[in-house]
C-alpha cells in the first residue's frame, strides 16, 4: 500500500468514524448537605454512613467506615469520617465461602 493510499484511507476513517458522546445528566440534589459530608465516607460516588461495612476485593478485609471522637476541648470539630480496616470484628465476609468464611479454590 503507498502513502497515498494509507493518506487516503486514514482521512476517510477518521472523517467517518463516530464519536463518542458524554452523557448527559443533571446531578440531583446531595441528600446530605455539604457541611454534613465530613460525617460520611465516599466510595465510588456512593455515600456510606458511620459503622458502614464493605467488601472491595474477595477475600480482603472489608473496609469500616469510622469517625474518631472529637478532640478534647470545647468547640473542636470531629475530625472527618474514613475507611479503614481496622477496626472492631466485621459482620460481613468477603471470602469465597458464605458460611465458614474460609477461601477455598474454585473446582
């Protein structure tokens, strides 16, 4: 193939081809006002609130939304919620087996 034909054929494609379009939403209202956020922790756009467990990878602990106690003294603010994993024993099981919690391999 010579670069005329190359030339040719990459300007028809491009000139051709679709693109792709954002989509186009109007973000709702926050359910909870953004002075309140600090008491809440964010995962993948989702809002969880204080003592909310979940699993982010199979046979991982699962992460614990917890909020430290204010700081001594009048006035402090709390400090801002965040995951951890650390934290006191988890109600939920992110293994591979529901009942024992213990990871078995697939079959």
């Amino acid at each position: 193939m010579g670069v005329i034909t190359r030339t040719i054929a990459a300007a028809l494609f491009a000139a051709f081809a679709s693109t792709a379009q954002a989509q186009d939403y109007l973000p709702g209202a926050l359910p909870i006002a953004p002075t309140d956020m600090i008491n809440y922790c964010v995962y993948g756009g989702l809002i969880y609130s204080v003592g909310s467990q979940s699993c982010i990878i199979k046979g991982s602990p699962p992460l614990y939304c917890d909020q430290p106690a204010a700081a001594q003294g009048a006035g402090t603010p709390r400090p801002r919620a965040s995951w951890t994993t650390s934290q006191p024993p988890a109600t939920i099981n992110c293994s591979n087996d529901p009942i024992t919690g213990a990871t078995r391999p697939y079959r």
